[in-house]
C-alpha cells in the first residue's frame, strides 16, 4: 500500500471508530485545538483564501525543490480547520507520482460530509484539484 | 381544539428541537390537509375555464382572498394580491414603479432590512438613476424613526421598510414614519415577513400603502403569500409582472395593451392555487385558537431565553434594547428573535454541533449584511421561537449551548 493510501486508510478507520456525527466533529476540534499550526495574519489574505466559502479558510499549497507538496491551512472555524489538517497530513510530503496515482475518498467515509453545505464540499474538492494541479506542475 | 399546540403541527413529530422559526414555520397540519384535498378533488385552473370543477376551484381561490381581506383588517377584497412569497411581492411591486420613477425622485429603505426588501429597491433606484436613500441604525442594530424620518423629503417616492427586524426581533416603531411619509406624498410598504406571526396585523390602523408577508412564515405552506396595497393606489399602479391571466387586451406589436381590474393585473401566470388553499385554512385555524394566548405564552418564553442568553461570558446579543439609541427613551417591543456573537467562536462550528445534538438554528449573515456591517460582525447565531416552542426546549438548549462553547474554547467537559 502507497503512503496516500495507507494515510487514507488510517483517517477513514478513525472516523469509522467515531460513530456518533458529533464524535466526528469533536474529533476535528481537538485536532484544531491542539494544532500549533496557524497562519500568520498577513497570510490570511485574499490569494490565499478559498472563494464562494462564508467561513474564512486560507489554504497555500507550495511545491519544494525536491518535488514534494508543502501544505499550509488555517480557518475561523475548528471544524473545517481540523478537516482541512487531516486533508494536509494525508498529502503533505508526498511527490507528483504519488499524488498522480492518489483518489480522495475521505468525505465518503465521514458523517460530517453530510452536513457540509454544497458550497462547503465544493471548497473541499477545489482544495484536492489544487493540490493535483500544483504537484503536476 | 386540544390543549396541545404542537400537536398541530406534524414536523414537530421528530427528535428535534426546532429554533429556526424566522426562516421558516412549523405548517399547520390544517393547511396540509386542505392542500391534500385540493390536489386530490378541487384543483383546477381559474380564471380561465368555464366548466364546473373550474368554478368551484376559483370559489375557494376568491374565498380565501375574501378571509385574508378579513384577517389583516383591510377594507377590499381586491386590495389583496396572492403572490408566491414576500420576495415575489417586492420584486413585483417594485417592478410596477419602472414607469413612474424621475431622476429627482429617492426611495428610502433602512440598514435593518431583508435583502428581500433592500435589493429589489437598489435595483429600480440603478435602473431609473432615481437616488437610494438608506437610513442607518446604531451600533446595536436598532433602528429609531428619526433616522428613517431625517431621509423623507417631498422627492421620496417610497419608503420601504420592515415591521420587524429578522435580526433583532424588535418591533420596529413606523407611526411616525408613515404620517412624515405620508405628509410628502410617499408611498410605505411594510415587509411583515417576521411580524406576521408574531402580531395581529392590522392594515387599516397601521395606515401604509402596501405590506407583504409570506404563507410560509405564518404557520401556512411555501410558494405563496400576499401583497396588500390600498385599492386607490392599486389601480393607478402599473402593472409589474406580465403574462397570461392579467391582460384584458393584448395588441399586436408595440401597441399598448390593457390589463384587468385590480387585483387580477397583479396576478400574472397560474397563482399558487393549492398554496393559497392551504393559506386560507391556516388562517381559519389562527383564528380557532387563542392567537392572543399563544403570544403572551411566546412573549414569556422569550424572556425567560433572553434571561439566560445574557448570562453568558462573552455573548454578544445584537439588538438588547437596554443599549443604545433607544435607552431610556422608549420601552421596545420585541418578539423572541435573538441573534448573537460569542467572541473567538464562529457561528458555522455552533451551528453544526448544535445540529448533531439535535437543535435547529440559523448561522450567517441572516440575509441581513448591510445590518451586520454596521454592528461589525460578519456572522451571527440566530435563535427564533414561536408559540410552539416550551420552557423545557429553551432548557435543553441554554445547557447544550454551555457544554459546547466550553468545548469550543478546550475546556475539560464532562
């Protein structure tokens, strides 16, 4: 199994465990809470925010010299903040063939999903085509 | 009639606290039976067929036109307008000042409004180059008639104002509003969206030109609602929405046509038949219980919420009538509507986990962002009763709402 799939998997079993839709929730505010990743204030910026979503979330996708995708994400909310962290641990560090091969299925797997707004999920696949987008070029 | 309001109102039937009451009602289960008829026996189109089953369907339509004329103290049945909503009514309405509107003329409209009753508003004041004049509230969201007044002048063609702010709850004094408007020959329309259900209306004491409000605000179904407009002013009025059912005589070309008698030129295109049906017997069930009852027992529940909300370490409740302009000056009435901030949490994480527990509230900007600018808040919670809503309901939530902002800011919880 590839790092993307085995690092999936990992997240998807974890939800899994959490039955209750609010034990999901309270997952990804613990995993906010106890984050020490923050975005500094000048780079919760416009370039860096994801439009057509009305919570704030900043997310800035770099690729390093050795080809390996650097995510960076903050958000006004704990819930998205938390989802967007476990969407980062599953893709950062990985390389271009890597995310090639890779398929996010996460929010089939997540009861939060279903209460995500349209808009909300549509900010989520936005964020995943970036990240295909950035690794490939 | 049983004791048991809820039992009147099958949506109530579910796990499910329900507090998003200013968005939309609970339908009464009165309504829903005589839509469930209408379909199955009665529902033909009107105003178009001569047979039978079509008369007896245009009766019942004109029968409910005749109990809204009724319920809302107006003096004519053609005074009132079946629409598909508020938003369909000032859209129309506005619309059917496209002709009339100079470049010297404004309208006046005011920070507390619906972006149902602000946009179509900008709109015709953009398209007529006819001046917006927008009437500020204060800091705390609240709105005093000497802001809308100070915007009157004898160039104001309209002024468009809310009843009730769908934010604050407050009921919005326009007495005086009115009489100035009226002074400089001013038409008023009275967005009643929130009022409806939370106050007897009463077109005639309350003197404006025009007041909307929608079925589905007021215990009835979605898809309709009512335009009221005095009869002299309707029938100089241009017409607004155009289609089939509301020309008299239509001519080839760009030849001018003519339209129906009131309130027929307002009602282009098949109306809501079975909307309205269901509007019709929920004003009949309004009637067969003690509405005044009721709203004394929701005036209460409000109190006992807005008790325990402002006991809350950094709450932010907008509109708290003690603040303000309003302080000391005039005791505001206000409906049990609130809307707050708590600062370092965001409304969407409330919102959401509330929902898992079961509670149903508003996160956003409420539709109301000029509102919101001027109070600097960017999003806002919104809790609103109606007479439905129990002691015990308000309980569960006040202690939900405290385990989940501990947990929100890392606090141990049990």
């Amino acid at each position: 199994m590839n790092r993307f799939d085995q690092r999936q998997k990992y997240c998807i079993d974890t939800f899994a465990k959490l039955d209750d839709e609010y034990d999901q929730f309270d997952y990804l505010i613990s995993i906010s809470l106890t984050s020490e990743i923050k975005l500094d204030k000048t780079l919760r910026n416009e370039k860096n925010l994801i439009k057509n979503c009305k919570s704030n979330l900043w997310i800035i996708i770099k690729k390093e010299m050795d080809g390996t995708i650097n995510i960076r994400v903050d958000s006004d909310s704990l819930i998205l903040k938390g989802l967007l962290l476990v969407i980062k641990n599953i893709y950062q560090g990985l390389n271009k063939e890597e995310i090639k091969k890779s398929s996010f299925k996460l929010m089939e797997y997540v009861k939060v999903g279903d209460l995500l707004s349209n808009k909300r999920k549509d900010s989520i696949e936005e964020i995943i085509s970036k990240i295909n987008e950035i690794s490939k070029s | 009639m049983n004791n048991n309001i809820r039992s009147y109102f099958p949506i109530l039937n579910q796990d499910l606290i329900y507090f998003d009451n200013s968005a939309t009602a609970a339908t009464c289960s009165a309504a829903l039976k005589a839509m469930d008829h209408y379909y199955k026996t009665d529902c033909f189109n009107i105003h178009r067929g001569v047979y039978r089953q079509a008369q007896k369907s245009e009766k019942e339509f004109e029968d409910v036109r005749e109990k809204v004329r009724k319920y809302i103290g107006a003096t004519y049945a053609e005074e009132i307008i079946f629409t598909f909503g508020t938003t369909d009514a000032i859209n129309n309405l506005s619309s059917c000042f496209l002709l009339d509107m100079k470049e010297s003329d404004n309208i006046v409209i005011t920070e507390i409004e619906h972006s149902s009753n602000y946009l179509p508003w900008k709109k015709l004041s953009m398209v007529t180059k006819c001046e917006l004049r927008i009437a500020q509230c204060d800091e705390n969201g609240l709105l005093s008639e000497e802001a809308v007044i100070q915007c009157i002048d004898k160039n104001t063609k309209i002024v468009a104002i809310s009843g009730m702010s769908n934010v604050t709850g407050v009921f919005q004094p326009i007495n005086e509003v009115i009489k100035m408007a009226h002074e400089n020959k001013s038409y008023v329309i009275v967005d009643a969206s929130q009022l409806c259900s939370h106050t007897k209306i009463n077109v005639k004491e309350m003197d404006c030109d025009f007041l909307c409000f929608s079925s589905h605000k007021f215990f009835g179904p979605t898809g309709s609602g009512i335009l009221y407009g005095k009869r002299e002013i309707l029938n100089k009025l241009n017409v607004g929405k155009v289609g089939g059912g509301m020309v008299d005589i239509l001519n080839n070309g760009m030849e001018k046509d003519s339209f129906d008698a009131i309130p027929y030129k307002f009602e282009a295109g098949t109306p809501p038949l079975a909307e309205v049906i269901g509007l019709g017997a929920t004003i009949d069930f309004i009637n067969s219980i003690d509405f005044d009852f009721y709203l004394k027992k929701e005036k209460e529940m409000g109190q006992l919420l807005e008790n325990k909300l402002v006991q809350i370490p950094k709450l932010n409740l907008i509109g708290n009538t003690s603040l303000g302009s309003y302080k000391g000056k005039v005791n505001l009435k206000k409906a049990p509507i609130f809307s707050f901030s708590i600062e370092g949490i965001t409304s969407y994480d409330l919102g959401l986990l509330l929902s898992t527990k079961k509670i149903a509230v508003r996160t956003g900007n409420l539709c109301a962002q000029p509102l919101l600018k001027r109070i600097k808040e960017s999003d806002l919670l919104r809790v609103s009763l109606s007479i439905y809503n129990t002691e015990e309901e308000i309980g569960v939530f006040v202690e939900t709402l405290n385990y989940l902002l501990s947990r929100l800011k890392g606090e141990k919880c049990e």
